[in-house]
C-alpha cells in the first residue's frame, strides 16, 4: 500500500469519525445547544475518535497487508529519551519569545488591497474562532482549569500527534517520501486544517518542529510531550490572567516589543533556539556514531 494511499484511508476514516461524532453531540445535547459542555465533550471525542482512531484502524490494516506491528506503524515502540524531554523543555522556554513575535508579525499581516474582502473574510473567522477558544478557556475554578488542561493540554497533545505525526507523516516516511518534504507538507496540513490564516505560520513551524523531533527520537511521544506542554501553558496561563493572578498573560507577550522599538529579544531567542537545537543533534550524532 503506497502512502499515498495510507494518506487518503486516514482522510476518509477521520470524515466517518467526523459524522458519527456529530451526531453523537446531537442525539446527547439537542441540534441547537453550544454551551461549553458541548465543546469539551466535542473535544474529548474529537481527539479519540477522530485523531486517534483512524491511525489506529490503519494499524491494523499495515499488521495485516504488511506484517508491521501496530505499535510500529503509530511511532510507539521506543520509550523517549530523557534527553529529548529535556531538549523540547529548553526549545519551548527559549524559543517563547521568537514564537510570539511571529505570531503578533501573522496577525498583524494584511492583504493586497484588491483583496480587502477576503482578508475582511478571514478576520471575521480568525476572531470567531479565537471567541471560542476564550470561551472555551473562561473558568473561575481551579478544577475548571485542570479539565482544560487535561482535555486542550493533554489530549489534545496526544490526538493530534498521534494523527499528523504518527499517522501522515508517518505514512510518508515510511512510504520513503524526502524527510524535509514530509516534514514540512505534514505541517501545512496541520496548520491549515485550524482555518486560521492570521496564525498560519506559527503553527505551520510548530507543526515542523514536531515532525522533526518524532523523525530524530524515532517515536511520537517526544512530541506529544511538547505539544502537551505548549497547550497546557496556554490554558494554565490564560487562567492565571482571566483571575488576575497574574497582571497579563505573560506567556502571550514576552518578545513582542513596544511600538518602535527593534524585536530584539526575539532575534536573540531565534539564536539561541538554533544553538539549542544544533547542540542536542549534535550531541545525538556523536553517539550513535
């Protein structure tokens, strides 16, 4: 089976998933209904059923047509590193700052003036959807706040790794599609399935750096631990602001300079970022040769 294929079967598996969720959420809480149990029951279920499930029906398909075991085929036959944990870690606390600057630098971008309607298009979807995600993050209870956590921070995390990483991108390495080309067309899917053209990049280079790390540890956990980090602080963050614990969300500004004034700690964290990086693989050639 091309990958090609292992593609499309994961395509259509997660559209049946994606029905069958629907109208589980119908039948349970009534057509017209969206408070915010809709949206953390759809969530739960989204990343089960969705994510997870289709990676998993074609782990058992490659087990049967390709004798490959189904932990193979979903990236879970290795354990990660302690050193691949601790490089994620220090990738996200130095890398915060340039992030944010990039994601103020897509929101702040604007379409050719001809284009003035679908840009006023795109705005009207990207403030929705950032609507829902604020209304989906508002609690006042600290039990509030660890639901969220284990629902956007953690499952969230493992279903979307498991599907894109694991699943697509697993699909074409396998399938011996150029390591960059896989990395980076998984990404796009990542971060263009969001519909989310104002924080396009920022999550088309998180998408990259996940990809990468799975291709360099050889497993999909390393990743799902980094994007479970970075999910889980925003939603820890954002509660923290909501109940001005903190004066602002912290986690969303550091980087982002004033008006005026040169982006330099983001230069400085794209710096070092790289050095973090090259060290670690560095470091990893060294000893596996």
């Amino acid at each position: 089976m091309s990958w090609f294929v292992k593609m499309l079967l994961l395509a259509s598996f997660a559209m049946m998933m994606l029905i069958i969720v629907s109208i589980a959420i119908i039948i349970i809480f009534g057509a017209r209904y969206t408070g915010i149990n809709v949206q953390l029951s759809a969530i739960a279920l989204q990343n089960i059923l969705i994510f997870m499930a289709p990676v998993f029906i074609l782990a058992l398909i490659c087990q049967s047509s390709e004798k490959r075991p189904i932990a193979q085929t979903m990236w879970m036959t290795k354990a990660p590193s302690f050193k691949s944990i601790v490089m994620v870690i220090l990738v996200y606390i130095v890398a915060l700052p340039a992030m944010n600057w990039v994601v103020d630098w897509n929101e702040g971008l604007h379409l050719p003036h001809e284009l003035r309607a679908v840009e006023s298009f795109l705005r009207d979807m990207e403030d929705t959807a950032q609507g829902m995600t604020s209304d989906l993050l508002l609690t006042k209870t600290w039990g509030g706040m660890l639901v969220r956590v284990l629902l956007v921070g953690l499952l969230t995390g493992l279903g979307e790794e498991i599907f894109f990483r694991a699943g697509l991108l697993g699909s074409m390495h396998f399938g011996r599609v150029k390591r960059h080309l896989a990395v980076w067309t998984v990404a796009v899917i990542f971060s263009g399935i969001h519909m989310q053209f104002f924080g396009f990049v920022p999550r088309l280079l998180l998408g990259a750096w996940f990809g990468y790390v799975m291709l360099w540890g050889g497993e999909v956990w390393t990743p799902i631990i980094a994007h479970s980090i970075n999910n889980s602080l925003v939603v820890v963050f954002t509660f923290l602001a909501n109940n001005h614990y903190i004066e602002n969300n912290i986690i969303e500004t550091l980087g982002i300079p004033e008006k005026g004034q040169q982006p330099l700690l983001a230069i400085a964290s794209m710096i070092a970022t790289a050095l973090v990086i090259w060290l670690f693989m560095r470091k990893k050639k060294t000893t596996e040769s």
